[in-house]
C-alpha cells in the first residue's frame, strides 16, 4: 500500500474508465488503480487497472488530474503516472493543445522539472521527456531557440533549488531531447526541419558541456550526465569537427572509473557516426589518443579488468573499422595505422579463454573483415602495396586466431558451465568464418602455412605436443575446406597422410578429425585412393557414442559424393551401421541417408542382398510392434522404424548413376547400368505393404503414425519418380481406404505427388482419377459437416485441387466429380484466418481460372458463380484478411480480368454496389476508381498487386499511415 493511501478496492468503484467522467473522480480512481496495479497479488486485478490506467493516460480528463498526481504529497509511483499521462498526451495527441496554450504548458513543465530537480529521479526524466516532446511539436517556427531558453533557465538562480541540482536537471533534459527525437512519431518532413533546428541548437549545447567537462570542481556525477549527454546528441550527425574538443575531451576522462564506461560511450558514438568520415584531419589527431591508451590496456589485461579491456577494444575497433579506407589512404601516415591495426591484433589475441577469462577479442573479429575488403577493393596498383603491407599481419592474424582457438585443459573445460561452452563453440564457429574469409587474401600459401606447421608438430618426436594445438590446426584446415575448393592445393594429399598419425587421444580433438575428412569429402570423391587411409577411423568413430554427430556426419558426406568408389567397402559399412544401437534418433535418420547412398551405387543384386542384411531386423521388429496393443511407447518404435525407411528411401537412387556417369568429367561408370525389373526400394516395398497395412490397421486414428506411413511413400515417390510406377495401383488403393476411413492431411499430400507424377500417364490414370475422385468426395462431406476444425486438411485439398489442375485438368471432366461443389469449397476457404490455407487457395482459384476455355464444367461454373468468388476477394481485401496475402488475392482478379473480362465487370460493379462494402471506410467514388484501375490492367500483374495493396489500406484506414509505410 502507498504511505498515507487509504486501502480501498478499485474493482469495487469502477470496471471501465468511461464511469470516471468528472476530473476528480478520474484523480481518484487513477490513485486506486495505481495501487492495484502496484500491491494487488490478483493478475486478473493487475490487468484490468493496467488497461484502466492506460485509457485514463489518453483521455481528456488527462490533462487536469495529471498536475493533481504530480503533487508533492504523492509517491513517486503516483507522480510517476501523472508525468507518463503528460508525455503521452504532449506526444500522441499534439493537435489537441490549442495554440495559446503552449507557453502556460511550458511554464508548467520548466517549473514543474524545478521542483522535482531535487526529487525522484524517475519522475524528473519523464518530466523532462514530455518538455522534450513539447519541444520537437512546436520548433523551429513557434519555440525557435528552445534549447537556448532551457540553458538559460536552469542557469538562473532562484527557485530554492541548488545549482548542482539544477545543473543535472539541465543535462537530463538535454540528454533525452534527442532521444526522444528518435523514437518521436513526427512526420517526415517534420523529422527534416526538426532535425536541422536541432542541428543549429547544438552552438548552445557544446559550450555548455566543455564548461563542465574540464572545470576541475565539476562532481564525478555531472561530468558522468555531461558524457551521456555527448553521447545522445552525437546520434543527430552533429559534425566530428564540431565535436572533436568534446571527444578530446572523453578521451582525458577515460582513466577515471567512475566515468570510463560513459566516456567509452561517447567516443564510440561520436566516431561511428556515417558522416564522420569526411573529418580526414580530426580522424588522424584521434589516431594517437587511440594508441596512447595501449598502456592502458596492457594492465587492465595484467590486472584481470575485462571492462577496461573490453571498453578500450571497442574505441581502436570503432575507428578501425568505421574508417579503414580513409585512414588507409592517408598514405602519409601508414605507420599510425598500421599501429592500430597492431592494437586491435592485441586486443584479438588477448590472454585468457573466450568467454572465462576474457570477453574482449570477439569485438575484433568484423574489423579484420572491413580491412581485407577495403584493401581487395583498392585497384590492383594499390592494392599490390597494401598487400605487401598487411599480407604478413594477416598471416600473424592466422597464428592469433587459431591459438585463441584452442581448448583450455581438459579439467580447465570440464569446470566450465554449459552456458560457457556454448558461448566457446559459437566464438569458435566465428573464428572459422573469418579464417574462411582470410583464405581470400592469402591463398594456397595458407594451406601450406598450416600443413607445414601441422607436419612439424606430428613429426617432432622430441618435443611432446598437446592435443589443443593440433585440433586448432586441423580446426584451421576444416574452415577452409568446408566452404573453398581445395580440390586443386598440393597439400591435401600430405594432409591426409597425416591424419592416421594423429594421437587420437580426446574427444574434441576427433571430432575435429572427423569432421575434417567430412570437408575433404569431394576431394576424396577425386582421389579414391586416400580412401584407405581415412575411412577405417570414421567406422572406428561410429561405434563411440561421444562422436556420434561427427562421425555420422561425416560418413554421410564420403558415402555422397564418394558413392562410386564405395562398393568395396560396402559390406563392412553395412556391418558397422548395424550395431550403432547407441545413436540418437536424428543421427540413425542421417545414417540411413548415407547407406541410401552408398546402396545406389551398387548392383541391383548387391542392393537387394544388403538392403535386407539392414532392414530385416527393423522389419521383424515392426512386425512384432503391429501385434501388440497400441501404447504410447511401442507408438514412437513404430514412427522411429518408419522414419529409419524414409529417409533411406530418399537418398536411395539408383537412376542416377547413368546421369552422373554420362559427365564428360565425372569418372568412369564403375557399376553396370541397373538392369530392367523392379526398383529396389519397390521390391522391398512390395515386400513391407501387408506389414504396413497392419500398422495403419490399428493406428488409424493417430495423425503422427499415419504421417510417417505416409512419409514412406512419399519420399520414394520423389526420389523414384516413374520408377514407382509398379506400385500405384495398391498405393493409390490403400491411400483412398485410409482417407474414406479417417481424413487426414498426411493422405491429401501424398494424393497430390501421386497426381503430379503419374496423372498424365494413361497406364496409371484408372487409379490416380478413382483416388482423386474419391479423396474429393470425402473432403466435400467434411466441407458440409464443416471445415474449421480441419484447416490444415482444407489447405492440402486446396493444393491437391490445384496439382490436379496444372498436370491434368481432365480430371475435372468426370460426371463423377462435382465441380460445382469444390468451386463453393474454394470461396469459403479464401474466408480461413489460417495464412497458408488462403495461399494454396488462391493458388487453386489461379489454376482453374485459365482452363474456363477448354474444360466446360469449370467454365459453367464460374460462369454461374464466378460472382461469389469476386465478392469472398474483395472482402479479404476490405480488411476479412492479413495484409500479407494482399499478393495472393491480387493475382486472383488478375487471372479473373485475363480470362473472364466481361464477366468482371459486371460483377465488380455488382459486387462494389452495396454501401459499406468491402468496407465502411471506402467511399463509392474510390470503389468505383479500383474498379476501373484493375480493369485496365490485363497484363501488368505487379501494377494490380500495388493497386490492391493500396486499396486495401483505404479500406483498413490505415492509407497514409507511418505503420502502413512501415509494413
């Protein structure tokens, strides 16, 4: 409860803000709520005053009681409210200040600011923020000089306030003027003529400051107001030369603790400003005060201080990497900024473990970016002498990185939390991208660099070498090699001697040689020789549970593109896959791609033969699942053993291998073409129906079962295409009694790739036309049972409706199929709030509307209720629908006035006819105006979305709105 606030329960006096009319019931019903909203444990209660509050704030009544709240008898939670409702009112609602108000409500708010300048700090910044707010609404025309005026106000003596208090209070107001300038809703030409009033107000800031800066008697706490007062007006590109005794300035308060981290603030801000740049001559006297604090920085890293160091870093990075090009083109001064590039390289190498022992080398990282692509953008005479320059700091820059790279001691990372090994991994991962990127500058010579410095250190039999050290050299390699073409460095094949030399004694360190060999997988696809040497210590890793993510990864990327030269090694990858009980679910799915792989390239016999060494456990343990009662547990066997299928299913294709082989630069065909007979993935599959059929028996109702059934087949449809052909005819069969039983999406989906690829085939057209009529049939009595429960079967049916369209409208040619029906299905899902179902709606109505001239029933329809659909667009477009479909709905009445014109007309004008729709806000004239708009336009599609989406914003009153223009 509030000191001296009678207890009294706000829900009992009032509900809504529209009972509190008279201004002193309003004054006391805000005091209620506050309390509530404060002390009240209730959440409901808590809500309910917070919204109370929040009308309150906007009301009329709000510009009486909120002086009342802001009376010195209140606590600072009620005066708080009262100067939040004075902002909100001086912000929002401008227009509603007559013009002869202004000076009494600026008089108000400087004595107000007077008064509170020695009170709750809180109070006196939103106090300061609404004069601020004042201050934006009426300048340059009706308060010119406005910040002159504050200065002088504050300056003056009186009011019983003391000068320090009076000063701060002066410097909280300067400090958040152009902050509200930011966030400010002025308009834009408003925010240009502020902005340049505020820019010629700043001769009255700067001498102000630099006052206080350098007297010796200003308090730490002015100074500190004084720094963070730098630092906001910097933001409005006020000039660096303008500012530069300031920021000379910052850079004498930065031995100060107590000011460093304000001081900090403003340099960076003052010089990352976009403008900065043109300052050539202020930018190269910062350059020494830059490098005057390496002394600095050196013993806040001997001393552990990682805010110093972090604080110092961010001042060399900002100068750095704001303005690499101008101050590299200051040739006559290279030496200094080869010295700050010296610092920043410091500051990268910083002792200690990222992110335990230091913070700061992270911030460096985008710098050394910046410069490489401002030296490699230079034209090649200069760049040729830049490079000469910083070539070698790169090369230092490659030492640097990958020593920061390395893992602390094992005991060291094991008392690391895991919040701080993640933070390490990504630090890592960010390391990696820059090396990638270094590569770009550096070359071969890199790779050299590392291979050489790699060999050393396994071939030194003396000198012991941690494990650390080789893993980031190896990191190194991995970080070139995942994303730039090694296929052509002479140093691969020497690195890939030397891996099997490597002391594999740490689980980080196999991991990294795991997922080396991965990068170098294409390279191996060229040179199957290598194989041998690396291909035994993945199987080895395969069977460690610690490296089950790089080892699974990395077989996956030999088994893909080294498929061809695999089939030696075929059975014992098999073997190996098969008693890796211990991975995880992802890890088995990503194994099963990568024997799909590896299976395509065989002979088909050789494919059958291991196809059923791998699946027959799986399949015996389906069949023993089938058996028992369904139960939550044996429910995630099945969808795990049907998932292992899918995704070996989709990576196993062996059509492939007479395209790839046809290559003039692929090597030679190493397997016979397949010959003819049934795929294996159908004859395995014809082997499983019956099996699969059981499952779908008793698990029917689940979503999740039924999906990875159909996951099944839908993936060796993609993968297989025409080559699924044998088994169309029972899928299609087993596909409608699953649908007529239980709808589900899952069955529409796999309906529709069964369309897209066999529709057009007159062998497999009996079952695909009998599957689709069926499935059609079955969601129309859903539509009239009604639809809403179902969106997401509603958005597959739509996109089957369309796949049917676009690969064989004949299908809509049957007596069977009632046309009519599925066009009054259309309408009423473009009305769904569901995003994605009005797309594929809309996608369904832009397939069938070009087909009114050679598929008659469609052409019946729409001629009959081709109104119905104008009338369900044009109300998404008033305001029934997200504006982020405006496209889709666009296209609609573009395929309407391309295909149906005469039809359009008519009913546009029907349609537009009635008062208030599409929507209230619309007059007849603009109506009649978009009619006509979109009517002209038969060929421009992306003038009838602009046309739309403007519309649209009429018809939603938001034409002209900042929140439209942001959209």
């Amino acid at each position: 409860m509030f000191p001296g606030e009678k207890r009294c329960s706000f829900l009992k006096v009032t509900n809504s803000f529209q009972q509190a009319s008279a201004q002193r019931t309003a004054f006391v019903y805000s005091q209620l709520a506050l309390h509530q909203l404060y002390y009240d444990p209730n959440i409901e209660n808590k809500n309910l005053a917070q919204k109370w509050l929040m009308q309150a704030q906007v009301s009329p009544q709000a510009w009486q009681f909120c002086w009342a709240l802001l009376s010195p008898d209140k606590v600072p939670e009620i005066q708080y409210f009262g100067a939040s409702a004075l902002h909100t009112k001086i912000s929002r609602y401008w227009s509603d200040i007559p013009t002869d108000q202004y000076e009494s409500l600026k008089s108000q708010l400087f004595s107000q600011i007077a008064c509170f300048s020695s009170g709750s700090k809180m109070v006196l910044t939103r106090l300061c923020v609404a004069l601020a707010s004042l201050a934006l609404n009426t300048m340059p025309e009706a308060w010119p000089g406005a910040v002159a005026e504050m200065v002088r106000v504050f300056q003056e003596e009186g009011g019983g306030v003391d000068g320090r208090a009076r000063c701060l209070a002066l410097l909280e107001l300067l400090t958040v003027l152009p902050e509200e300038f930011q966030t400010s809703r002025l308009p834009q030409y408003r925010k240009g003529q502020v902005r340049g009033a505020l820019g010629r107000e700043w001769g009255s800031v700067c001498p102000l400051l630099q006052q206080l800066l350098r007297r010796t008697d200003s308090p730490g706490a002015v100074k500190a107001r004084v720094l963070r007062c730098l630092s906001s007006w910097v933001l409005l590109d006020v000039p660096l030369s303008e500012s530069e005794g300031l920021v000379h300035d910052c850079f004498s308060a930065l031995p100060d603790p107590e000011l460093f981290d304000t001081a900090v603030e403003a340099i960076v801000n003052a010089i990352s400003q976009p403008d900065s740049q043109r300052y050539v001559n202020t930018l190269l006297k910062l350059v020494p005060q830059v490098l005057a604090l390496q002394e600095q920085l050196r013993e806040a890293v001997q001393n552990g201080d990682m805010e110093t160091c972090h604080g110092i870093c961010r001042i060399a990075v900002t100068l750095g990497e704001n303005h690499s090009r101008t101050l590299l083109e200051q040739v006559d001064h290279w030496q200094s900024f080869l010295a700050l590039v010296n610092m920043i390289m410091f500051c990268t190498g910083i002792p200690g473990h990222y992110p335990v022992n230091e913070t700061t080398s992270s911030l460096t990282l985008t710098f050394w970016y910046t410069l490489q692509d401002e030296i490699m953008s230079f034209e090649s005479d200069k760049q040729a002498v830049y490079l000469q320059v910083y070539r070698p700091v790169y090369f230092q820059l490659v030492d640097v990185l990958l020593h920061k790279a390395q893992f602390p001691s094992d005991q060291e990372y094991a008392s690391w939390s895991s919040d701080e090994k993640e933070q390490f991994r990504i630090y890592r991962v960010d390391i990696s991208d820059t090396l990638m990127y270094v590569y770009e500058m550096l070359g071969a010579e890199l790779l050299s660099n590392l291979y050489d410095k790699l060999g050393r250190l396994l071939t030194n039999a003396e000198q012991p070498t941690s494990w650390q050290h080789t893993e980031a050299l190896l990191y190194g390699f991995q970080s070139i090699a995942e994303t730039i073409d090694v296929n052509y460095s002479d140093v691969i094949p020497g690195l890939i001697g030397l891996i099997p030399r490597i002391n594999i004694n740490n689980v980080q360190l196999a991991d990294t040689v795991m997922f080396t060999i991965g990068a170098l997988a294409e390279w191996l696809a060229d040179h199957p020789v290598m194989l041998s040497s690396v291909l035994p210590l993945v199987l080895q890793a395969l069977g460690n549970p610690d490296l089950s993510v790089s080892s699974v990864s990395t077989l996956k990327k030999i088994c893909r593109e080294c498929k061809y030269d695999l089939p030696p090694y075929a059975t014992n990858i098999v073997a190996v896959s098969q008693v890796c009980g211990h991975l995880y679910t992802s890890q088995c799915m990503w194994l099963m791609q990568a024997l799909g792989f590896l299976l395509s390239a065989l002979p088909v016999e050789d494919i059958l033969r291991n196809l059923h060494s791998l699946i027959t456990p799986y399949i015996q343990q389906l069949e023993k699942l089938a058996d028992e009662t369904p139960n939550p547990s044996n429910k995630l066997a099945i969808i795990h053993i049907l998932g292992l299928l899918s995704n070996l299913f989709t990576t196993l294709d062996i059509s492939k291998q007479d395209d790839e082989s046809a290559d003039s630069s692929a090597p030679p065909v190493k397997t016979a073409p397949p010959p003819p007979g049934p795929n294996p993935v159908v004859v395995v599959l014809q082997q499983v129906f019956a099996l699969i059929q059981t499952v779908l028996s008793k698990w029917l109702n689940d979503s999740q079962v039924v999906e990875a059934v159909c996951a099944i087949f839908e993936k060796s449809v993609k993968t297989l295409l025409h080559d699924f052909a044998p088994m169309v005819s029972q899928l299609s069969e087993m596909l409608g009694q699953m649908y007529g039983t239980i709808p589900q999406a899952s069955a529409l989906d796999l309906t529709r790739q069964m369309v897209h690829i066999f529709a057009s085939e007159t062998d497999h057209f009996p079952p695909i036309k009998a599957l689709f009529e069926l499935v059609t049939s079955v969601t129309l009595s859903i539509f009239q049972q009604g639809p809403r429960d179902h969106p997401d079967i509603v958005d597959s049916f739509m996109q089957l409706q369309a796949q049917a369209l676009k690969r064989k409208p004949d299908l809509f040619l049957s007596e069977s199929l009632d046309v009519k029906a599925v066009f009054h299905c259309g309408v009423l899902s473009l009305k769904f709030p569901e995003a994605p179902t009005v797309k594929s709606t809309c996608l369904f109505f832009t397939e069938l509307l070009p087909h009114c001239s050679d598929v008659p029933p469609l052409a019946r329809v729409v001629q009959e209720d081709g109104k119905l659909l104008v009338q369900a667009v044009l109300e998404g477009i008033g305001g029934g629908a997200s504006r982020s479909l405006m496209d889709q709905f666009a296209e609609v009445l573009f395929c309407l006035n391309k295909h149906c014109f005469s039809l359009l007309t008519v009913w546009l004008k029907e349609a537009l006819q009635p008062p208030g729709f599409p929507s209230s806000r619309v007059t007849a004239e603009q109506k009649d105006n978009f009619s006509q708009q979109i009517l002209r336009e038969r060929v421009n599609k992306r003038r009838v979305k602009d046309i739309v989406k403007e519309f649209t914003l009429l018809c939603r009153g938001l034409h002209g709105t900042e929140y439209a223009a942001e959209y």
